[in-house]
C-alpha cells in the first residue's frame, strides 16, 4: 500500500502559534509536553518542532542514554555491567547547549557528541544500557529536575510514565515497523552509512522487543496519553494535532 504523504517529509510548519497569539505568550511557558514511542516512531523530530513552535525547551532525553553508553563504548566497559555503568552515569556531565545555527547540540563531558550518538554502534547498545535501573535513576533525576521547572518539551520511551507522570499533555507516537524501518534507513543514508532496508527493520524489532519487555519502565503508553499513528502522516500534520492539543490545555487554564 502506497504511503499518503510519500516518506515521511520535512515540511516547513505552520505555526499554530500565529492563531493562539497572546496565548502562546502567557500561558505556553509553563507547559510539560510527553512525547513517547518506538524507535523510529519520529518522536524527535516532532518533539523539536513542537517546541520550536511554543517557545519552549526541547530535551532529548534518548540522547543523554546514547551518550552515556557513548561514554561506556569508549571505555570498554562490558554492558552488563551495572555497578560500573551506574558509576559512569553518575560521573558524566551532560548539557544541551544552543548553538549558533540555533539547534541544541549535547555535549557529554565538554564535548559536543550530538553526531556521534547517532552511530550504529551506539544505536546497537544503548537499550541495553537504558535497561540498567542505576542508570535510569541518575539520569531520570536530571530529566526530573527540569521538567519541574515547566515550559519543556521532552520525548523518550517512559516520559509520560516514569518521568513526567504529571506533564500537562502526553503523547504516544506509533507507526507501521516497515514505515519506521523505512524513515530510520533514509536518515543513516544521509549519514553515509551503509546499511539495507532489511538490516534497520531487523534492528527496530529487537529493540521493540526489548524495550517493552524490560522490568524497569518499560516501553507503554501512558494511561492518559493520546496515541497518533504516524505511519501515513506527514511532520506537518502531526506537529500540528499536537499543538491543537497543546491550545487545549491553554483554553482550561484560561477557564
């Protein structure tokens, strides 16, 4: 079956902004948007240009587990084990900084490691260091801390959850595997790596395997979430239904 809106396109976004106006303004800035879903789901993407259009931060907390197990790689440390990863979590300073093309990058010790935790070796890894419960806490605490302060945008796997069980809006992102597949095997393409099709599904399907099998926050919807398939939508339009559900919240804290 044909996909609608060809593969998963970027598109210049109509910023719901221009029509919520004064709301945007004054009542946006203190929102806490969950973004959950799969691997490949577009969880990122989407989640940066929600809070684009608000105003507000977007924190990648995928990131800061790539760049733990980046750290962990590096090390050679043996991914299960827990006590030394757990260590290793605790000692790794991690900060998002805007840069001057005015996106966030990571970076994990002073270093800016925002493309290299995009890697394959990485991506093989990281849901195994994402598992380790001493992991989880360090970096849930940190995720915690700035939630806490509203006007943030985060996504991950347990967001609506574990750690922002109290977020104004949560979101479940979902798609078809081949759809996810699909969008994850065009962005390795862009960065030169030379994977097939077949090889990214095949990925994608132990990680749902394992994410949503792990005894420590596993990956599920919340149960006050709004679950979107994105499978046959484009970056526009789900952006665009999420800040509709964003003006939601806007109009009951007016009333």
């Amino acid at each position: 079956m044909a996909r609608k809106m060809g593969p998963w396109r970027k598109t210049t976004i109509r910023s719901c902004g221009e029509e919520m106006g004064k709301c945007v303004e004054k009542k946006f800035g203190k929102i806490t948007i969950a973004i959950d879903g799969p691997a490949g789901s577009g969880k990122s993407t989407v989640a940066k240009r929600v809070a684009a259009a608000l105003g507000i931060l977007y924190l990648d907390t995928g990131a800061m587990y790539r760049a733990v197990t980046l750290k962990a790689l590096r090390a050679g440390l043996p991914l299960d084990d827990e006590a030394a990863l757990t260590k290793l979590a605790a000692s790794t300073v991690l900060e998002f900084k805007q840069t001057t093309d005015g996106a966030y990058h990571l970076f994990m010790d002073g270093e800016d490691v925002s493309a290299e935790i995009r890697m394959a070796p990485v991506t093989k890894a990281v849901s195994a260091v994402s598992a380790v419960p001493g992991v989880r806490e360090v970096l849930v605490k940190q995720q915690q801390r700035i939630g806490r302060q509203g006007g943030v945008v985060m996504d991950g796997r347990d967001i609506g959850t574990v750690v922002l069980p109290q977020a104004d809006l949560k979101i479940f992102l979902t798609a078809s595997l081949g759809e996810r597949a699909h969008r994850r095997w065009l962005e390795l393409c862009t960065k030169g790596c030379t994977v097939t099709k077949d090889e990214v599904e095949e990925d994608l399907k132990r990680r749902d395997a394992f994410d949503a099998g792990r005894a420590v926050a596993p990956l599920k919807p919340a149960a006050d979430s709004v679950t979107l398939d994105t499978t046959a939508l484009s970056i526009e339009e789900v952006v665009e239904r999420i800040l509709k559900l964003s003006s939601s919240f806007c109009s009951e804290q007016e009333g």
